[in-house]
C-alpha cells in the first residue's frame, strides 16, 4: 500500500475535464486508487467522487493506492495533479 499526501497545482484543480482526465489515467492501473480531502475518502476511478470533492488549485489530498502498481499509479497522478498547465 502506498499513500502520499500531495498539493494539487492544476490552475482549474480537479474539475471538468482534468476531472475527466485523472480518472481515465486512473483506470489504466489494477491497483485499487483512492483520494481522501479533509475526512472524506472517494474512489479514484469514479468520476461522481471525484467531482463530489470539488478539489481547487491548491488544495491538499492524499493519493491511496493498493496494489500490485500502486507505486507506478502514485507517482503518475501525483505529475498529473502537480503539472501547472
């Protein structure tokens, strides 16, 4: 299991279509994927969840990831949520 807390630096943070974009990157791996904001944990992979968090520039998550490429799944979405585009 890995987990890493990181700052997401998107300019529009996790909505629309980076929203979009993280969960179809996120269903590329096996490994179970998860983000926890504050005290609420959403599946990664699920692009209600996701937007149910209503992540902005700037807000700290913490990636969770199980599996047999959770390391791989992490370090991929955290360059994802940290490229300041």
């Amino acid at each position: 299991m890995v987990r890493k807390s990181v700052v997401v630096e998107l300019e529009s943070g996790l909505q629309a279509r980076p929203a979009a974009d993280f969960v179809k990157k996120a269903n590329q791996y096996a490994a179970e994927l998860f983000i926890e904001k504050d005290t609420k944990r959403i599946n990664a992979k699920s692009i209600m969840g996701l937007m149910s968090l209503a992540i902005a520039s700037g807000d700290q998550i913490e990636l969770i990831a199980d599996g047999s490429d959770d390391q791989t799944a992490v370090d991929e979405l955290i360059a994802f949520i940290s490229d300041k585009k």
